[in-house]
C-alpha cells in the first residue's frame, strides 16, 4: 500500500529532524529509482541516503530487511551519484545510506490529536489512525564501490 509507505517516510523526515538533521529532498528520482529522504547532518559535512521500510506487523520479508537486495543497494547508490552530480555543492560532503525499519498497526483506539500531528511516545508512534514501531533505524546499513 503506497498510503503507508508515504506515513513511513513522514515519521522517518520527522524523527530525522528531532535529530538535528535538515531533510533536504525526498522521493528524489533519477532513472534508477528512488531515494526516500535525503538529509543532512545540520552540524556536520555528513549527507544521508535514507530507504525507508514500513511493513505490518505480519510480514514476509524480515520486516523490510529482504527488500534491501544487492539490486536495490546498486540503485540507491546510482541514484544518490546521480543526485550528487546534480548538486555539486555537496561533492565535499561525506555520504552514507540508513534504512529505517517501521511496524505498524492500526490504531483502534485512536484520538483525534493523533490523526494529523505525528506523536512519539516511547516505543510507539501515532499517525493517521495507526500505530507505528520504528524497529530500527541502521545507519550506514551498506556502502558500495
């Protein structure tokens, strides 16, 4: 479900800038694909490459983790070239690419507060009526040369 993916990609951009991180592009394409979120480390040269994941609790694929195929990284990493080619204020900058892993469920007990802010509380975070997990959050998860 498209729908979901999107949510994923708003917590993910907003946990990234509770993090001292300023998201610079996302669904950045380039004929290879897609990068979800592209972030950079606000004190720092650092500039991030994010996938980011979000499956239902019942899965097939590790929770994400099997659609990070060797395919896949070589996309990403043609993709962020391309991106850097593009944008050649940041070539100086070192580079990495995260995968975030989210859970989630629907929320059936869901309050309105939660249907349009994005609320982090603890473990869970609550957005439009679901219930979500970051299950992890890998930085640096792949390089490729």
């Amino acid at each position: 479900m498209k729908k979901i993916g999107y949510l994923g990609e708003d917590i993910i951009a907003q946990y990234l800038v509770n993090n001292g991180y300023e998201i610079l592009d996302r669904a950045w394409h380039s004929r290879w694909g897609e990068i979800d979120i592209i972030a950079q480390k606000s004190s720092e040269k650092i500039l991030i490459f994010v996938e980011v994941k979000t499956r239902n609790k019942r899965n097939w694929d590790n929770d994400g983790m099997y659609a990070i195929s060797l395919t896949k990284q070589k996309k990403l990493w043609l993709t962020a070239e391309s991106f850097l080619s593009q944008n050649p204020t940041f070539a100086n900058f070192n580079c990495r690419f995260d995968v975030a892993l989210l859970l989630y469920q629907k929320n059936l007990q869901s309050e309105d507060k939660f249907l349009e802010n994005i609320v982090f509380n603890g473990m869970n975070i609550y957005y439009k009526n679901y219930i979500f997990n970051l299950f992890n959050y890998i930085e640096n998860a792949f390089s490729y040369s």
